[in-house]
C-alpha cells in the first residue's frame, strides 16, 4: 500500500520523523496486535509531498484503522486517521 502525505510550513532541510501504524477494527474485548513502521526524512520545501510504502503480505483482509503521525525535532506532531479497507 502507498501512503501519500505532505509535510507543509518547515522551512527547507527540517528533518522530521513520522510513523504509520495499521489497526485492524476489531469487536470484542482481544486487543489486535498494530502493524507499525516508523520512518525519518527531511523537507525539501515549505510543501512537501511525500508516499511511504506499508507492506501488506501478512495483513488477513478486513477494516483497519490508519494512522499517519509526524513530528519535528520542536515537538510538534500532526496525526491523521482513516479508516482503509484491506481485500484479497
């Protein structure tokens, strides 16, 4: 799976790190197990557009939530959800 995100008001070689973590939806009181990546890059510009490759080969098809956090070196974090749809 390709995630697309951008990285936008740092100014121009920031190094930021980011995150990925893919929860399956689950109903019940067992909690499912995330499948996490963590990543470090630097902006190029004050708008960079970025895609982060999560391998999906031992995902089993269901309704995951993905979230998508990065941060700078100041502590500033943005996180976004969405909830995606794995299919076979």
């Amino acid at each position: 799976m390709e995630i697309h995100y951008d990285v936008c008001g740092l100014p121009s070689g920031t190094p930021y790190r980011g995150r990925v973590r893919l929860t399956p939806v689950k109903k019940g009181s067992a909690k499912p197990k995330p499948l996490m990546i963590s990543f470090k890059d630097q902006v190029d510009g004050m708008a960079t557009r970025r895609e982060q490759e999560l391998n999906l080969a031992s995902t089993k098809p269901g309704t995951y939530t993905l979230e998508l956090s990065v941060a700078d070196s100041k502590g500033r974090e943005r996180t976004r959800m969405q909830r995606v749809l794995v299919k076979r």
